[in-house]
C-alpha cells in the first residue's frame, strides 16, 4: 500500500493532546456568535482557513489563552471535545488521553464543574457513537502557584471517574517541577497517574526531566527528547517503561525542529516513544498528519511506525479508563 493509505489506516492511540488547543478559528466564531461575545482581536488577527498561524511559543501562547474566552457553558466545552473526537475517529484513533487546563477557566470565572461536565458529557457521547474510549488529564499552570494547583486538586477529586491523571503545561522557563512536588505527591496518593511537560530545548530541560524522573515519579513524560543526551536518563526511563509523548508538526513550529532524528534515535534504543498532536487546531495538524511527518520526514520502517503506535498503546493509562467505565 501507499505509506499515506498505511498511515491513516493504522489503529492510533493519543495521549498528548490539549483540549483547549483543539479550538479552531471556525468554532471559535460559533461559540462567540451564540454567546453573543466578539472574538478578541489577537485571535481574529491569527485566524487563517487552514488554522491559527505563528511562529514560536509565545505567539502562540498569547492566541491560546484569549481565545478560551469563548468557552463559557458546559455546552460550549461539550462542542470543543466533540470537535476533537470527530475527527479523531476519522483519524483512525481507537483510544485518547486528553489534557485540559481547568485553571484557565476557573481563574476567570467558570466554575470547575462546568468544565469538567462539558467534556465529560462528549466523552461519553463519542464512546457510545464511535466506541472510542477516551478520557481526561488534568494539567496544571505551570507559571501560576503550587497553592492554586492544590486547590485545582481538591476540585478534581470527585471527579476520579474521567479524570485519571494529572499533567503540567504552560509556560517552563522558571517553573521546574520541583515547584509541584507537594501537589504531585498528593495527586499520586489519591489514585491519579502522572505526567509532566518537560519541553524540548528549555534551557535547564535535563534538570527538569531528571526531577520528573527522580523526584516527581512520573509515568510518562510529555516531549522530553533532549533526554537523548544523557544516557544516565535513558537507561532509567527504559528500566522503568517510562514513555515519551512527542509532538513533531508542534515541534517544528514552536523550535523549528520536528525532532525526528531524536524520535527515531530513542524509537530504535526501545524507549517508549510515541506520536501525538498537541495543539492540533492551532499547529494544523491532527494524527494522521503528525505520523505522516515522521512517515516522510526520517527513514523510518513501517513496521516502526507500527512500533510507534504499539508504545502508545502501552504506555496508555487504559486500563484505568477500563476500571472507571466497567467496574
Ligand atoms: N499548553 C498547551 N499547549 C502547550 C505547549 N505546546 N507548550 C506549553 N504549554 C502548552
Ligand atoms: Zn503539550
């Protein structure tokens, strides 16, 4: 077969992918319009037919967050996951891990709640429509205070049956996970699983990822590709099946890198690497699109890009979704 017809028919798993970066210009419009809000300017100005467009993080950052704006009822969260879902069930996708940033909404006024019932109602519909299973990870701010993760803890505890582990995003630079043990610790006392962006080409980037390791006890680690650097790293993620989720098309935007030899260096050293989207509306590219990139882009076998789904598979907290949904 033709390696796109391959790439697209292969069963995927996703498990790096934000909920808020799959609000496209065109949804972000209807949800405005039927909130009777405008679309902040910073947002209408980014907005092409094809996506947003930019160039680094921090054009992007300044896009991401205004445009949550729109989101105001659980209506409008419920749209935003189905949007997502939709598509990811065209993408062949049979199981997804989806972050969401609570604190983005409730820091200006949406109740916890309200969030969490949004999508979770999505989740459940996409379940019984296309039998894709699918739950969520909560990721805390990174650049906001170790007081107000805890708290955004607190708020998530009742909600153990779709949120089944927790994250961190936004902004690194400053912001170690050393700032989060407290919370991550508790969060690991009450049953959630752990992840971490350690994003690629921080400056202190193998610090970060040898706290996630060491001192936070993570799962799995989000990006993560300059571990490739110490072996010392690498030879514990591989003792302890710790998977990688790296993120190639938002790579090559946000440092003008896929990583694809760093992907397949770690693929090919059997460290569980795995292919997601990140911030598909806003990087343009959803499952198929990313694999494609590193179909193409490296000399990648196919029965690696097999192997790349396999690690996702693995490395994926089902069976905690299985636990929560059938017992
Ligand atoms: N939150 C959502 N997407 C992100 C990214 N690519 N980097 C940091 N924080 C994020
Ligand atoms: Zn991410």
């Amino acid at each position: 077969t033709d390696l796109k017809d391959f790439v697209e028919g292969m069963p995927k798993a996703e498990l790096h992918v934000h909920l808020e970066g799959c609000l496209t210009p065109q949804l972000a419009a209807k949800l405005a319009a039927r909130n009777k809000m405008s679309l902040p300017e910073t947002v209408t100005k980014a907005s092409t037919a094809e996506g947003f467009a930019f160039h680094d993080l921090t054009s992007f950052l300044a896009v991401y967050y205004p445009a949550m704006e729109v989101l105001q009822t659980a209506n409008d969260f419920h749209d935003l996951a189905m949007d997502y879902l939709v598509k990811a069930h065209r993408h062949n996708v049979k199981h997804c891990e989806l972050f969401f940033d609570p604190q983005a909404h409730t820091s200006r006024g949406i109740p916890f709640p309200i969030v969490v019932m949004g999508y979770r109602s999505a989740l459940l519909q996409a379940q019984r429509a296309f039998g894709i299973s699918a739950s969520l990870i909560m990721c805390f701010l990174r650049d906001m205070s170790a007081e107000f993760a805890m708290a955004t803890l607190m708020d998530a505890l009742p909600y153990k049956d779709s949120i089944i582990g927790v994250g961190l995003d936004s902004d690194e630079r400053d912001n170690p996970p050393s700032k989060f043990a407290a919370v991550f610790q508790r969060a690991s006392k009450e049953g959630f699983f752990l992840t971490m962006h350690c994003d690629i080409d921080q400056k202190n980037s193998i610090e970060h990822i040898r706290q996630a390791i060491e001192e936070i006890q993570v799962d799995r680690i989000d990006h993560g590709t300059n571990i490739v650097e110490d072996t010392r790293l690498v030879d514990i993620v591989k003792t302890k099946g710790i998977g990688l989720t790296c993120c190639p098309i938002s790579n090559s935007i946000v440092t003008r890198d896929f990583k694809g030899k760093e992907i397949l260096e770690l693929l090919r050293n059997d460290v569980k690497v795995t292919v997601n989207s990140d911030d598909p509306a806003y990087f343009r590219g959803y499952a198929n699109e990313n694999v494609l990139k590193v179909a193409t882009d490296t000399d990648v076998e196919r029965q690696e890009l097999v192997q790349l789904q396999r690690n996702a598979f693995n490395i994926s907290w089902i069976s905690a979704w299985r636990r929560n949904h059938f017992l």
